[in-house]
C-alpha cells in the first residue's frame, strides 16, 4: 500500500510538472562542430537539423547537398532538396549536380561523382546553346601560336596564358626554364642565383618556412630585374620591410633584403627618382641613405618653412601623409595619419587625431588581444610615411620622414639600438601588423607568428635659437615585437603610439650656468658685506671659528631634560605600536601559492576488492611547493642590515673610538677622554644627539652597502626568491588587505619545472641565451611582481572555498576523525590553487582583471584613487613591494625602533654597552615571535602541514 500511495503521488507531480510552462530561456549549446555529416547547422534554431535521404552536409556545414552519384530534383532552400541516384549508364553528376552525365574516355568520376579531365583539358558539359550533354567531354587546349591558352583555374574554360610563358617558349608549357611564382624564366647568366632565403627568423628563435615569400620572392625578384615590373619591384620591397630591413654585407645568401640590394645596383641605369641618390626609379624607397651610419644628416637638413605657432588653429596640425602599398605591390591610394592610421590602440576619433596637433605631446598605451590583430590585419599594408606642407613658392610639398627601426640589423647588429646618431641605418618604409610572412604551410592558414609595431615614436625637434616657429623633419622611431601563435584568445600584446617635442638644450643650459653664476655670486658678496657690517656694528672680529667665546648658550639642565625625555618617551611608545601594528597585520596576512604544474600522463590503478582498474592523472610533486614555502619562511625575518653589526659598529665609534666623549657637558669637545672626565657628567640631550646620528649613520651605510654592493655581486635574497617561484613554477599571491595584497608571477617560461637536473640546466641556458620567453605576466615583458587590487566578489569567492576549514575548528567538528580533516584541507587546497590559476588566466570572466601603471599621485600619497568594481587591478610593481609583508620591506621602521630602544634605555642607564645588549636580546626576541608566528600562519593559510617547514 505504501508503495502503490508513491508511485502515485510520484504520477500526480509528474503530471503537475508537465502542466508547468517549459524555461524558455534555456536551450542547448550547439556549434557546427556538433553537427554530424548528415546534418546542418540551422541559424534560425541554433541547432543541428538532419538532411534528407540520400543527402550530406556541404563542406560549410549550413546546408545539405546531395551525396555521390545523386542529381538534384529540387531545392527550395538550404535543406529542402530532393535527391535522385543516377543511373548506371550515366553514372556521374555534372558540376552544377542537377544532370546526370557519362564521362568520356580520358575522364575520371572523383570522390564528388563528377568527372574529372586530365591536365590540360577543359571539362565541356553543355553545348554552345546550353544544352546539357549525355556524355562529358574533355577538350584540349591549345597552348601553341596564336592561341597559346591553358585551362582557368575552374578547368571550364581556355585561357590565355601569362605572357611570361609566352615570351620564354612561345607556348603555355615553361619545359625546362625558371617556373615560379606562376611566371616563366629564362636562364640568363646575369639573373639572379636559382636560390633565394624564404625562412624568417623570429625573436623567439625559432623558424618559418614563409608561404608569402616561397611563392612570390624569387619571381618578382626576377620580374623586377628583367621586364622592371613596377608592382614586382614594390613586392621585393614589401618582404626586405617584413625581415626588418636587415641586411648582412658578408653573407652570400639572397634573402629578401640582399635580393634588394642587388636588384639596386643592377638597375644603376635607370637613374635616381628626384635626384635622391637612394631611391631607384622602379624601385621602392626603402633605405633613407645608401650608406650605414649616415644619421647625422638628420642633424643637417633644413627646417620647414612652415611657421607653426598658437594664436590660431591654422598650421597647428602636422600634416602627415602615407603612401599606402598592398603586399603584392600594388599602390592603394594616399592616406592621412589622422583616424588612427598609425595607432593599433582603439579610440575615439577626436582622441586619435589630437595626436598630431602642434606642440601637443601624446602617450596611448593599450594591451590587446592577438585574436583581434588576427581579425583585424588579416591583408598587411606598407606605408611610406611624408610630411605635407607649404613651400616658398605655395605649393604642396612632401618631405619623406626617416624611420628608426629598431628591430633591423646590420651584419648582426642591432645598430639602431645605440644612442650614437652616426651608427644609425635609417629606413623608410613601415607596416603595422604582419600576419602574412608568417603563415608556413599555405596563405590561407592561421600564421605561425606575426609582427607588430608594439611601439611607434615620432620625435619632433624645434629649430633652437630661432623665434619663427619651424621644426627641422621630424624622425619616427619603431620597434616591432614578435608574437608565437600559440592561444589568440588568451595572447596578448601591450602597445603604444606617441609623439614627443624637443630641442637642442645646450645654448639654454648655459646661458643659465652663466646667469645661476653671476647671481651666486653677487649673493655671495652681499651675504658678506651684511655679515661684516653685522659683526662690526656688535663689535665682533670678523673671524671666530675657533667656537663660542663669550658665553650665550647653555645646556639644559637635569630638570630642564624632562620635558625633552619625555617626547623621546612618547616617540618610542608610538613607534612600538606602529612596530605592533606592522607584525600583527604580517602575521595574520593570507598568503598562498599557485602550483601552474600539470600532470604528466596517466597512472593505472587497481581498485581494492573488485580487481578493476581504472586510469587517473599522475600526481604532481608536492615539493617544489615545499621548497618554495621554505624560502618564503626563511626570509620572513631578513633584513636591509645586519643587527648585530650595526649594535657592534655602534658600540666600537662610540666606546673604542670615543665619540661618547662628545656627549660630557664641557666646552671643550674631544675624543679622547681625560682625568676629569669622571667627574664631568653627560647631558641626555647630547647622549641622544650623538647615539642617534651614529646610530642613523651607521645604518644607512649599511643598507648602501648591502644595496649597492652586498645585494648586487653577493647575494640578492629577495630577487632569489623570486628566482625560485619561475624555476619551481610557482606563484605567490599575498592578500595584506581584504581586497588588497601582491602577485609575484612564478610561472615557468618552459612550461614545467618537474624535471631532471639535466632538462632544467638546459631550460636556465635557454633563458641566459633569450631563446624562450620572457618571465614576465604579461608577454614579451619581465614583470613579474605586482601590487593587486581585487574586487570584493572575488574576495568573496576565495573566503567561500576556505570556510569549510573554519568550520573543522569548531568544538562539533574536532571530535571527528582527523581523516576528514585532512580530506577537507587537501580539497581546499586543489579548488584555491585551481581558482587562481583560472584568476590569473583569464578563465573567468566575471572575475577579470587588467594590468596597469600606478598614477604619480597615487604613489605619492601611497593610495589608489581606483577602486576595482568589475574587474581587479593589477599595478605593476618593480619596485618589489610585496617585501612590506616582511621584516625586509620595513627597515625603516625597525631601524628607528631599535635606535629609540637603545637611546630610551641609555637615557635610563647612562651606559651605552648596556643598551646595546638590551638591545640585541629584543631584536632576538622579536625576531623569535615574528618567525614562530609567521611560520604557523604561513602553514595555516597556504594549507601546507607545518612539519614540512624547516
């Protein structure tokens, strides 16, 4: 009975669920992928629908087609078609699929069910009139005179074939001359060597065979020096400019560059274009002179004759100008700068374009994604970039604009790189996205790398000594950054754009020396004239140094010194409990490391009892984690200097070498001590004076020590550490603050860290030698450490996953086997080091990020002025400051702790050595708490058992 009463309170709800109104906001996620080949992708459904009978998915997965050997009855739309099998005696389908048709003899049926003809035959399914034929056929082109024509690439039709052909064997056949790129060449002794460099080398060192450069470098190579073919000449040019202009006068290899160069020589006979030595006619202007290391005459050119000046908005633009180029050599049009030509960085339009008006200096700085430079630059143009403006006689002129490149090399060097103008290589033309010389096996696949302008500088100077307001040609300086495809989605590039004034400085420089001189000195002769009229009117020599004749100022006396003990009291209560302040806040900070390490494989696994077996993820090492934590441990508590010598330098100045003497009340100041010494007391004030400024003396040379020399050519813990988190794979997140803390970026450049001493060795050379990445968070940086501000849902979600640690303290829960326990802190281990990790990858996009620089006022008053309400900040951070976490980033507090400890106890005792061992035992003593202390926390908060912390 009770189960037939359930059964039918089950149907009864049943019943009432179905009566419900279904979600209709909830439908399955379905892409073309998930379609199967008789299916279609329907977008009015946004699901796979299933073709008909004797039906397939076409090659685009939105319709259906007919299969193999079936013609088409009907079609009203993309998979309302009606399918027919063809019969035997006509087995095959004509291109359009609505006949059914024989192949001639000499044809082939292809995978499709239609017929295929042999090279060099069109396929004729129709008569003159249109009537379909009952038996394809195959006719033959002629490739002789007059016709000389070959099938079209739809093999339909015969063609004339490219005159190359033509010219060379007076046919459409090359035989036995130069065949590439689709043109035909004879052997000429004087042509170009049959070998030509198609490989581009990229920052990350590796290789790609270019399709763009196997295709087309060696025939419009040999076009451009044999018929002068314009747009040839142009294309050399176009793929010289995509291996960064960079030429090696030593190598016998024709690379793009070197196969321009040669072109330019050969071509001496036709003469310059406007009497420019370095520009060729027919060729491409590519270098801004013949010659390396002609920069000075950036130095010796005349200035504009345009007047630029701010009383009104006429010529207050820089009127830029490109001559834009396609790859294949083809001029496009001129186009102006303004509209965001030259910037990657998305904008508003009246933003871009304030860029470019006079005097106004421009910074954009913007981090995209490669995925969106794929999409956007799919076709790479080349600009030659020129300045517009008025000449003498009115007319509009061009002034060519020289271009620095920093990425070209010159027989291996990066001569641009250098700060001497003599050793530049000036070139002319630019691109700003390449994703076409870096695509390997075809031109229409996804490139291996691309290139882009990830900075673009144009440096205006202004004629000095000259009122009239004109500007010598301004110079843009570029630096192209090289981007392995790897993710698209989660790559991405930091770039900027900006333009800068300047001007030669010396002649203002010194005319203020001589001016900042003159009125030194006539300062000078005034304070002395005031001064000996001063001295004369009291009736004083004009020369006491020797000290303080005449009695006028005294010491305070015992009585007096209270007011000033006192302060010096009230000082050091403050600074113990801003030092409280500091442990406390460091002993209770969240901190936790991110293993980035990924299973290696799979185990098998026998289950107990049932004798299955069943695979799982081999288990990651645990210990790189342990090591890295150890590291963290051991440095807690270093500091900037080392207590001991500083309480020891301090006690030998003051007893051995006798600056305690100083401190007597006696006007008669002196080092060593004497017999009168003993019944001669010190004053407090002067015990403090000196303890402080040998004390603050000796510390701060300690710490010019220790940065300038120790850290740099010793040993540098800090930057170990961090060198440890990129080896180990490891990073660090440390929140000091509920929605404040800091991110060192450990992750492995290679990938993993899990590995043989051999591999790692090799791994750190891959590094020393730059051929892998760099270490930074974000690519082709060496950030690695920075200041986040995180939102209150990710604190949130971070307070979420450890709760149920808090839970296992209560009394209820400490009476349960310890077993859970450690269940329930290894699963609050995997889901915070997963959760990161997913932060710090961008995989969760309700909890973004973006990286930035800190504002000038923002680092000054020590305050973010942001606050981090959809996505977190990351503020880039060099200056390491996660180190306010530890004893090493507080030296400045614990420095003047310890010194008012040791004056308050001197104060009290009269007795410096005293002092100073009270001193070091406090110095132990919190060294000891903020150790033991910090050891527990760092094992309670980066769920690490605490016997594995040495």
């Amino acid at each position: 009975m009770a189960l037939g009463g359930l059964c039918s309170l089950l149907g009864a709800l049943a019943l009432f669920h179905s009566l419900l109104p279904s979600d209709g906001s909830s439908l399955p996620f379905q892409t073309v992928e998930n379609c199967t080949k008789h299916q279609l992708f329907d977008s009015s459904q946004m699901a796979c629908v299933g073709c008909g009978p004797h039906q397939q998915t076409s090659s685009d997965g939105m319709s259906c087609m007919c299969l193999p050997g079936y013609q088409l009855i009907s079609n009203n739309g993309r998979f309302s078609i009606t399918c027919k099998k063809c019969s035997k005696l006509y087995p095959a389908v004509t291109q359009d699929g609505w006949n059914c048709i024989r192949c001639s003899s000499g044809a082939i049926i292809d995978n499709n069910g239609k017929c295929q003809c042999p090279k060099g035959q069109i396929l004729v399914e129709r008569t003159i009139s249109g009537i379909p034929m009952t038996e394809a056929k195959c006719v033959t082109c002629s490739s002789s005179s007059p016709s000389f024509s070959t099938p079209n690439a739809l093999g339909n039709q015969c063609i004339r074939c490219h005159e190359s052909f033509i010219a060379t064997t007076q046919s459409c056949d090359c035989q036995s001359n130069i065949l590439t790129g689709g043109l035909c060449f004879l052997h000429h002794p004087e042509d170009l060597t049959s070998s030509v460099v198609t490989n581009i080398i990229y920052e990350q060192g590796f290789k790609v065979s270019s399709a763009w450069f196997v295709t087309h470098l060696k025939a419009s190579a040999i076009a451009c020096l044999r018929f002068a073919n314009l747009t040839a000449c142009q294309a050399v040019g176009n793929m010289c400019v995509m291996i960064m202009n960079s030429i090696d006068m030593a190598t016998t290899l024709n690379d793009a560059c070197t196969l321009y160069h040669t072109l330019f020589k050969k071509t001496g006979s036709l003469g310059n274009t406007h009497s420019i030595s370095s520009w060729r006619k027919n060729m491409p202007w590519l270098y801004f002179d013949t010659q390396y290391g002609f920069g000075f005459r950036l130095v010796d050119q005349e200035p504009f004759q345009t007047l630029f000046h701010f009383k009104s908005l006429k010529n207050m633009e820089l009127q830029f100008i490109h001559a834009k180029y396609d790859a294949r050599g083809n001029f496009l049009n001129w186009e102006k700068v303004t509209g965001g030509t030259l910037q990657l960085c998305p904008d508003t339009m009246p933003r871009l374009n304030t860029a470019y008006i006079f005097g106004t200096t421009y910074q954009q700085t913007c981090t995209l994604p490669v995925s969106k430079l794929l999409s956007k630059y799919d076709e790479t143009h080349f600009y030659d970039t020129y300045m517009l403006y008025k000449g003498e006689d009115g007319e509009d002129k061009l002034r060519a604009i020289a271009i620095r490149n920093l990425n070209l090399q010159y027989n291996g060097k990066f001569v641009n790189q250098e700060k001497i103008m003599n050793n530049w290589f000036l070139t002319r033309r630019i691109f700003l996205v390449d994703t076409l010389s870096g695509r390997e096996m075809n031109l229409d696949s996804q490139p291996r790398a691309i290139r882009v302008a990830s900075n673009i500088k144009i440096s205006v100077n202004l004629v000095s000594n000259n009122l009239q307001g004109k500007i010598f040609p301004p110079m843009m300086t570029i630096s192209y950054t090289d981007i392995k495809i790897q993710n698209p989605d989660q790559q991405t590039i930091s770039v900027s754009f900006s333009i800068e004034y300047q001007m030669d400085l010396v002649t203002a420089f010194q005319n203020t020396k001589i001016a900042l001189g003159f009125l030194s000195g006539l300062s000078a002769i005034c304070s002395m004239l005031k001064t000996a009229s001063w001295k004369r009117r009291i009736g004083s020599p004009m020369i006491d140094v020797p000290g303080q004749r005449v009695l006028s100022v005294l010491l305070p006396t015992p009585t007096q010194e209270i007011h000033f003990i006192c302060s010096v009291a009230s000082a050091f209560a403050l600074k113990f409990l801003q030092l409280l302040h500091i442990l406390v806040n460091q002993l209770t900070v969240d901190i936790f490391f991110i293993d980035w390490e990924r299973p290696k494989g799979k185990i098998v696994k026998s289950i107990a009892g049932g004798g299955d077996i069943k695979t799982t993820p081999a288990p990651v090492s645990i210990w790189r984690t342990y090591f890295v934590a150890n590291e963290w441990n051991n440095i807690q508590t270093i500091r900037k200097i080392n207590p001991t010598c500083q309480i020891l330098a301090v006690v030998f100045l003051l007893e051995i070498v006798g600056f305690a003497n100083l401190t007597t009340m006696d006007p008669y100041p002196r080092l060593s001590s004497s017999a009168e010494s003993s019944v001669i007391p010190s004053s407090r004030i002067l015990r403090y004076g000196v303890a402080t400024t040998i004390w603050l003396s000796v510390g701060l040379i300690q710490i010019i020590f220790g940065i300038g020399i120790y850290e740099r050519f010793v040993e540098d813990r800090i930057s170990q550490f961090i060198d440890v988190c990129s080896v180990s794979n490891i990073s660090v997140i440390i929140l000091s603050h509920k929605c404040f803390g800091y991110y060192i970026h450990g992750r492995s450049v290679h990938g993993h860290a899990d590995t043989n001493m051999e591999e790692m060795n090799l791994n750190l050379k891959r590094e020393a030698e730059s051929l892998c990445g760099q270490r930074g968070l974000v690519p082709n940086t060496e950030i690695e450490t920075f200041q986040i501000f995180i939102t209150d849902k990710i604190r949130e979600q971070y307070d979420k996953i450890r709760e149920p640690l808090n839970w296992t303290r209560t009394p209820n829960h400490l009476m349960r086997n310890s077993e859970d326990a450690v269940e329930q802190r290894m699963k609050a281990y995997n889901t915070t080091n997963k959760f990161l990790g997913s932060f710090i990858d961008h995989a969760l996009h309700d909890m973004d990020y973006i990286i930035q620089d800190k504002l000038l006022l923002e680092r000054i008053i020590g305050m973010e002025l942001h606050e981090p309400i959809d996505k977190t900040i990351f503020y880039n951070d060099e200056n390491l400051s996660f180190t306010d976490v530890l004893y090493y980033g507080n030296e400045g507090t614990l420095l003047l702790f310890d010194m008012l400890f040791f004056c308050i106890v001197d104060l009290a005792t009269q007795n410096f050595i005293f002092a100073s061992i009270l001193t070091c035992i406090q110095q132990k003593i919190f060294q000891f708490i903020r150790h033991a202390a910090g050891r527990k926390n760092l094992a309670a908060k980066t769920l690490i058992d605490e016997r594995f912390l040495l």
